[in-house]
C-alpha cells in the first residue's frame, strides 16, 4: 500500500512537509502543553514559537557546520602533508597526522550529517541505504578516535618532557608511533560496536500522482528508524548514556587534566634549566647542546600539545555538561517517551545544536594551532609556501621565454626573388667596400709621400 495522503507535500515546492501544522493559537497550545508530571505534548511543542526559533537556529548551526567543516578540512589536508615531510619526521608528529585523519573523517561525516538534518532533499539516497553501515557508526567512531589519539599525545609528551631518560632509550625505536596510534583506533572501534545495530534503513512507498504535476506516479521514499536495541530502556541508560559520557568525557577529560599539569610543571622546571646552563666548547659541550636542542624542541611540541588540551577542554566541556545532565534525567525522560510524550528542555536543544558546532571547530583547529605554536611546523609551512610561490613565479617566466620565442618563429621568411635582391644588394656594397678601401690606400701613399696627415676624406 502507497500513501496517498497529500497533506505531507508541498505543491509550490514538490517538497514533503516535515511536520504538519496544529491550527491553534499559542495561548491554547500553551494551556494544552504541560501535563501535571513534567512531560509535554511532543506535537504541541513543535507548534510553538519557542521551538521555531529553535528550528532556525538549528538551520544556521548547520550551515556554520558545513562552513567552517569545509574550511578545516582544507586546513587538516594541508597539515597532513606539512608533518609526512622528511624533516617532520618524529613520533610526536605521526601521532598528529593521525589526528588529523580521524578529525578530516569526523568533519566530512558532520557535514554529511548537517545537510542530512537540515537540507535533507540534498542528501544522496545511496547514503541513506549504508546510513547504519557507514556514516552513523564512523561518524562516532571517527570523533572517539580523535579524543583517544589527543590522550596518545599527552601520554608520549608526559614520557618525554617527565621521564626523558626512559624516552631516550625507546626514542630510537621508529615504530614506536604505532604504539599509541593502533590502540587509539582499536579501542574507538570496540566502545562503537553496538553502532552498527542501532539504526536500520526502511522505505515506504509513496504515490502522490493525484495531488498535482510534481509526481508522475509511486515512488520509493527512503529513511532511518531506530531498531529495537536503541530503543530498549537498558541499552539507552547503561551504554547509551553512562558508558558515552564515561569512555568520551568523563575518563580523557581527567587523564588529560592530570597529564598536561604535570607537564606544565616540569615545562617550568625545563625552561629554567634551559636559559641557564652554558654550553662548553669540547666534545661534552657538543653533547650537551644536542641534548639542550632536543630538550628546546621538546618545550615546543609540549606547548603545542597544551593548546590543542585547552581547545579540547573548551570544545568538550558543554557536550560533558549536557551529557551528565541527561544521564542525571534518563529515566524521567525515558518514562515521558514511554507515554508518546517528551520532557526535553528547550534550552537542551538550544546547547546541544551548539555543541555539534562546537565538535567541527575542535576538529577544524589543528592547522592553526600548530601553525602559531609549534616553531618547526611553522618554518616547514613558510618554507613550502616559498617554495610553491618561486615555482609558479619561474613557471611564469618560462612561459613568457617560450612566448617570445614563439613570436620570433612567427616572422614571415623572405621568399627566393627577395634573397637575390638581397645577395645582388650585398655584392655592390662589397665593392663599394673595395672601392672605398682602394681611395685609403692611395691616399695613404700620396700622404706619406708629401708628408701630409689626411683626417677625413
């Protein structure tokens, strides 16, 4: 059976109607909002001024996320390649390219996912039928990834700047970025398993012929349902919200709290040791500026892992705070749904839309961040950028060269009448030539010979 039901389509538009429309005016929607228990009328609440506002804030969070997520790719491709250069070439830096991969998957999956809520009509079907398989589990995937490798980061900095005689020993080791990089993503893989068994892909079918010229006849319309996991109480409760604030928030946000003080407090002990010590000039001198310039370098690598933290920390903590609070509330709202009703504060929506935003800007950052804070990225980005600009420039020249040559060749050839002119014309001047050279020389004589110097003829 199709549905035929013409209320849900659009005629000036030949879009469907996402929500239809309560005739009521809001004085009487708010009378009939509210039950006694806390929860609302889901429909009501959709009728209101305060959630149509919500809407369009909604709609420019999207469009801020599909921005500034096109942006920070950009910006994470280009870092990619600044840290695989030869001279980049450390543990630290592998670690960051494989931050910016998962992050660049994170942005493109959050893109994905914006225009999927908010411009739903541009969304391509064939995604919609992989939506359980691909972008729903990887789109989570993808950002716990990119939180266990910031933990990777802070972990391989705390050994070099707090444990440097151990981080010596184990630096020569050139795999040893794999130690932190496949636990990350394994780890990211198992917490997100059960995603892919959330969702399903169902399709209707939808015969709108009837109701004007936007349809010819049934079609197929394609959507995501929840299955009966995601909608069981315990999996909700348990994984749903304890274990994601737990394994995302609660557990890195600390380790990474514990981890960056005591790194700052041994950057303070560092730098001091660093501004005082004098370098000898023998051959322990030598060692000792060596060990000084990878102590310098390791300073700066901290310092760009403490602003990546406090952008973490920045970008996190209001998805923290919203998920604690949800947690807090699961079970009231859990019985609100159970009802057909709901207990979602509009203020909830309002942050969590912000949040989503929040997560492409952390994971837009890496380029800045890295570009103001770490003095080796920032020389290797200059240097490439040099680089790039004296090729075009000499690709410039070589063409206008090959441009002026080309224009030489064009000259039209002299034909065969001409080149006999030309050869007659040069034959006479040659014996003008002579005849010239014969008056010199017999002037010549004729002065030697009365003694007379002739200065022109």
């Amino acid at each position: 059976n199709c549905i035929t039901d013409c209320s849900i389509l659009n005629q000036s538009t030949c879009l469907p109607i996402m929500t239809k429309q309560v005739v009521m005016d809001q004085e009487e929607i708010s009378a009939n909002l509210w039950y006694p228990d806390g929860c609302y009328n889901a429909s009501l609440f959709k009728a209101t001024e305060g959630y149509r506002q919500y809407q369009q804030f909604s709609i420019l969070m999207s469009q801020l996320m599909i921005a500034v997520g096109v942006l920070g790719l950009c910006g994470n491709i280009f870092s990619i390649f600044v840290l695989a250069r030869k001279e980049m070439k450390n543990c630290f830096n592998h670690i960051m390219i494989a931050i910016n991969v998962c992050d660049s998957l994170h942005l493109l999956f959050a893109i994905l996912d914006a225009i999927r809520n908010s411009f739903g009509e541009y969304y391509p079907v064939f995604l919609l039928e992989v939506f359980p398989y691909f972008h729903y589990p990887f789109y989570r995937i993808s950002l716990l990834a990119s939180i266990y490798l910031i933990l990777s980061v802070a972990i391989e900095r705390y050994t070099a700047v707090c444990r440097p005689h151990h981080y010596r020993e184990v630096q020569a080791n050139s795999s040893r970025s794999l130690l932190y990089i496949l636990p990350s993503l394994g780890m990211a893989v198992v917490v997100n398993l059960s995603r892919f068994f959330e969702t399903e892909t169902a399709k209707l079918c939808v015969d709108l012929s009837a109701c004007g010229p936007c349809h010819d006849g049934p079609v197929w319309a394609h959507y995501v349902k929840p299955t009966n996991l995601r909608l069981d109480k315990r999996y909700i409760i348990y994984y749903q919200t304890w274990t994601w604030v737990l394994s995302t928030g609660i557990i890195p946000l600390v380790m990474l709290m514990f981890l960056n003080l005591k790194i700052l407090l041994s950057l303070r002990r560092l730098r001091s040791r660093l501004q005082t010590k004098v370098v000898k000039g023998n051959k322990q001198g030598q060692v000792q500026a060596k060990r000084l310039s990878q102590q310098s370098k390791d300073v700066n690598l901290a310092f760009i892992l403490v602003s990546t933290v406090f952008m973490f920390f920045f970008c996190h903590l209001p998805r923290l705070v919203t998920s604690i609070y949800e947690a807090a509330n699961i079970h009231s709202i859990l019985e609100c749904k159970e009802k057909g009703q709901d207990k979602t504060p509009l203020w909830f929506m309002y942050v969590t839309a912000a949040v989503q935003l929040l997560m492409v800007v952390n994971a837009s950052v890496n380029f800045p961040i890295c570009f103001f804070a770490g003095q080796s990225f920032r020389s290797t980005t200059l240097q490439m950028i040099r680089c790039g600009w004296q090729a075009s420039q000499n690709g410039r020249e070589d063409k206008k060269e090959k441009g002026a040559q080309e224009g030489d060749d064009d000259h039209p050839m002299t034909t065969a009448g001409e080149e006999h002119v030309q050869d007659d014309e040069n034959e006479n001047n040659k014996n003008k030539v002579d005849d010239v050279s014969t008056v010199k020389d017999t002037k010549s004589v004729y002065n030697n010979h009365t003694g007379q110097t002739i200065t022109s003829l």
